[in-house]
C-alpha cells in the first residue's frame, strides 16, 4: 500500500534557500532524492518506512488499530470532546 503525500505551500523566503533547507532536511530524515528540478525549485523524495526507529511493516494489524484508537482517543480529549481518563 503505497503512501505519497503532495504538499505546497507559499514562504516568505527566496525559493534557493527553501529548496537547500528541504534538502537538507531529506537528507538529515534518511531520505532518497528520486528525481530533482533545482531551477524549478522541485524535487521528489522517498524516506524510509519508520517513526521513532520501529520499522512500519513489523507492526501487526492489531498493533496499527490499537495506535489508531489511541490517536483518536488523544485528539478527542484535546479538543474536549470527551473527558480526562
């Protein structure tokens, strides 16, 4: 199940230092430089399947589920739809 996330957004910085900063920042995260445009201020990146070290596809089904409620639950509680544990 492949995972690809598109995002843009406008900065209040020239383009040349927001592109090295992802760079930089894709190389620091383990990343892959797929394909580059540097005068067009793009590039494409795959990173590693892993959060905090544990590789994603070691998790089981009931693992990814048990996370899921956990992040729903923490999220309701922080907007104060439901009440403190």
């Amino acid at each position: 199940m492949p995972f690809e996330q598109h995002k843009e957004k406008n900065y209040a910085k020239d383009p040349q230092s927001i592109y090295q900063a992802a760079l930089k920042a894709t190389e620091k995260l383990e990343g892959r430089i797929i394909s580059s445009v540097p005068e067009a201020f793009r590039f494409t990146a795959r990173f590693p399947k892993t959060i905090l070290g544990q590789v994603l596809g070691e998790r089981t089904p009931e693992q990814w589920q048990q996370d899921a409620y956990g992040q729903i639950d923490l999220w309701l509680r922080a907007l104060g739809i439901r009440g403190p544990a």
